[in-house]
C-alpha cells in the first residue's frame, strides 16, 4: 500500500514528535516553519523538502495527503483553513483553535472541500482511560453524579521566556488551551456537555512572563445534572505533581490519576474490576519539562485507517470544538465574573 505523503507545518517540541511519527508510519515529504535553520536541520535529517512559510508550501508541494499543523494555538484555525482550501488533509494538533468560531470556520472549510479534518486527542489512548470509557459505555458506573479534576503541574519562568509565542494571549490562549485541553476533552467525552460553570482565576506568581491565569478553580453543572470540579495550576513546585479524574457514579468510583493520566490510582465498581492494563506509552518530554502522555503514533495510525483504509475517525469534530466551547465558557465567566 503507497504510504501517505506528509508535510509538517510548525516544527518545535510537538512538531518534531509528529516528524518521528509521519516519517515512519507514511513518507515525511517536507517541514515548514519560519525559524530557518530549524527547517533545514530537520529537512537535512529526514530527508526532504523545507520551506519557509505556509504558501511556499502549499505552491511547491502538489501531492501531499496530509499536512500537519503544529503551530501555536492562534494560528491553528488560519493555517488548517488555508490548508484545506488548497485541497489537503490536515491534521491538527490540539487545542483546535482557541476561539469557537475559529473551530466553526474550520468545520464548514473541511465540509466546503471535501476534505478531512483530524484533531490530536492522544490522551484518549492511554489504557487507563480507554479502560474507564468502556465502564462508562457499559454502564458499570451507573449514572455519573460528579467529575473531579486535578492538573497540577509545573511550569517555570524559562518556559515561557525561551518561546516566542508560549504565555501570550493571541498565540496561547491560556493554561487551559496549551496545558490542559486534554483533561478538558476527556471530561466531556466522559460526562458529557457543560452547561453552567463558576470561576476564580488567578495569576499569582507569572504576572511578568504570562498574559493570563496560572491558576484556576472551575465549578461545573453538566447537562445531565451531574456536578464536577476542575482545580488547576502550573505552579506546583519544582516539578509536575498529579494529572487526574475522578469519576463518582451511582454503583462505581474511578480514579485516573498519575502526573498525566497514566494510572488508574484507584476503583471500586459494583461487580466489577479493570484488570490487566497496559503500561502504555511515556510521556513526552521536552527538556525539564514534562507534558501528557506520548500517543501519537496511535494518533498517525488512526489517520492512515481513515485516510487509506476508510476506518473509523477517533475524534469527530464536535469533539475538538466542545472542548474549545467549554473552555471558552470558562474564561468568560473568568472575565465577566458571573455564571457562564
């Protein structure tokens, strides 16, 4: 079978991640990105093309099956909209966009052109979490009465400082788009949409490298009347601390915890016991710092199936623009000071 042609746009921590992954699972046919010497090291070591900029790619390159964007947030939605017009198949790393209409945008362009929009959700591979699903689907945990999440990590001066995009508002968006949309899609692929929220925020020790909150308290009232909590901060000291969910239902609790998302720290299901999961992957590292769980090869498997074999989708578009609705949600409330 003619393996997939894949061009990567934007080509730092997560990019080169997705570079491993596209130049083994498809052929890598070029990277883009606006840092010069970057482009070439990469095209150098993979063995292919480089350019400079979205257009120059999109004119040189007449082939490709997909293209991959891993630019900052704010230009998710422009640079997958471009793509898509010029007739590819984009993947999009997460968040989807940090703005609803953004992701709206991109829905009716990939709708528009017949094309496939895929947004990375890889924390929705880890066996602990695909194990919950399935109680959850099954209905082993009964009707879910409350949802708690804990994101407690660490994220230094010299994270932001080194970048040229990470802490401000246009190109970030904030804590919950670029650190934690994970946990946010997870709790609305597990309990479903949101319907009120209330928040404090708080930027207590960023105010001169970051433009938004480095903590936050959300309390949540889900459309199936169900309650959740979501308790977060990167000022966890020295390193990151916990990544979890906690699940209470009517005849099951369920903990999905470790630092992100990797174990299942505790259950007590009536009946019942998840047994036997695999250790699954690492997380990716990037320097001091350590980010979720590193499943993106499961993400490239999944768009060749679609792409080459017509499988299944693992993550519809609903899915990557609900999760930008919530957190958009919670920001307003965050702004205005009022329930969303």
């Amino acid at each position: 079978m003619k393996k997939l042609n894949i061009a990567i746009v934007g080509i730092g921590h997560i990019g080169s991640r997705h570079a491993k992954h596209a130049s083994k699972l498809g052929n890598l046919a070029a990277v883009c990105d606006i840092k010069h010497d970057r482009v070439k090291a990469f095209a150098e070591q993979y063995t292919c093309k480089s350019y400079f900029s979205l257009d120059e790619l999109l004119a040189g390159e007449k082939f490709l099956d997909l293209i991959a964007i891993c630019t900052p947030n704010g230009l998710h939605a422009e640079h997958s909209i471009k793509a898509l017009k010029a007739g590819c198949n984009v993947l999009c790393e997460k968040p989807m966009a940090i703005k609803v209409r953004d992701c709206e945008r991109m829905i009716h362009m990939a709708e528009e052109t017949n094309r496939r929009l895929f947004i990375v959700k890889q924390n929705r591979f880890n066996p602990p979490v695909q194990a919950v699903k399935k109680v959850i689907e099954e209905g082993r945990l009964g009707r879910i009465l409350n949802a708690q999440v804990n994101c407690f990590w660490n994220r230094n001066f010299e994270y932001y400082t080194k970048s040229d995009w990470r802490g401000k508002l246009l190109l970030d968006g904030g804590t919950l788009f670029t650190q934690y949309s994970h946990f946010i899609d997870l709790l609305y692929w597990f309990v479903g949409d949101v319907e009120k929220v209330r928040v404090f925020t708080e930027n207590y020790i960023h105010k001169n490298v970051v433009e938004f909150e480095d903590t936050g308290v959300v309390a949540l009232k889900f459309a199936s009347g169900a309650v959740g909590t979501i308790n977060f901060t990167i000022n966890s000291f020295g390193r990151n601390m916990e990544g979890s969910i906690t699940l209470f239902g009517e005849k099951g609790t369920v903990k999905i915890g470790g630092q992100y998302l990797n174990l299942l720290e505790y259950q007590s299901i009536e009946g019942y016991e998840i047994k036997g999961l695999e250790p699954g992957n690492p997380p990716n590292v990037y320097g001091k710092i350590i980010g979720s769980m590193s499943n993106h090869e499961k993400v490239y498997e999944n768009v060749i199936d679609v792409l080459t074999r017509g499988g299944s989708i693992a993550t519809d578009l609903l899915d990557g623009l609900k999760t930008v609705q919530i957190i958009e949600k919670i920001y307003k409330a965050a702004e205005k000071g009022y329930e969303q």
